[in-house]
C-alpha cells in the first residue's frame, strides 16, 4: 500500500469546492479522504467528502473531489489517498 497527500486546500464556511487530481492509472485502487488541519472543539464534523469519476482514456481516470464545510469557519485540510496493492 502506497499514502500520501495529493494537496492542502482551504474552504469557506457552509461552502462546497472542487478539486480535481488527473491522470491515476486506471488499474490502481484508489482511496481519497480529506483530513480537517483546522481545530473547531466543537465536537461535531467538520468536512465532507464526495469523490466522482472520470475515465480519460483506456488507462487513466481523474477523480473529482467535491469538500463541504459542514461548520460556520474557515477550514483547512490535507487531502490524502491511499492506493491498494
């Protein structure tokens, strides 16, 4: 298994972005998540996930990453992926 972080990004309160990461073999198992690098102790979610895909061509896709801030402050965060054997 192979991790790591693609980017850091930043959303604004209530608001959705998207990202994108081009080009990843088609052929790997890709696993994407986002990680909150900004502290709220709120005890409540911070950021939400949604990951589409794109098949580019025969051997690759793009993924399209969509984070929600869930809370009412900026938030900061890495995204991360992990690839499966």
């Amino acid at each position: 298994m192979q991790v790591g972080t693609h980017f850091t990004g930043t959303v604004a309160a209530n608001v959705t972005r998207r990202w994108f990461a081009p080009q990843w073999p088609q052929a790997w198992h890709v696993i994407w998540y986002a990680v909150p690098l900004t502290t709220t102790g709120a005890g409540a979610p911070q950021i939400e996930l949604k990951v589409q895909v794109e098949r580019t061509s025969a051997d690759h896709l793009t993924y399209w990453l969509d984070v929600r801030n869930l809370s009412s402050g900026e938030v900061n965060f890495e995204m991360r992926y992990a690839i499966m054997g």
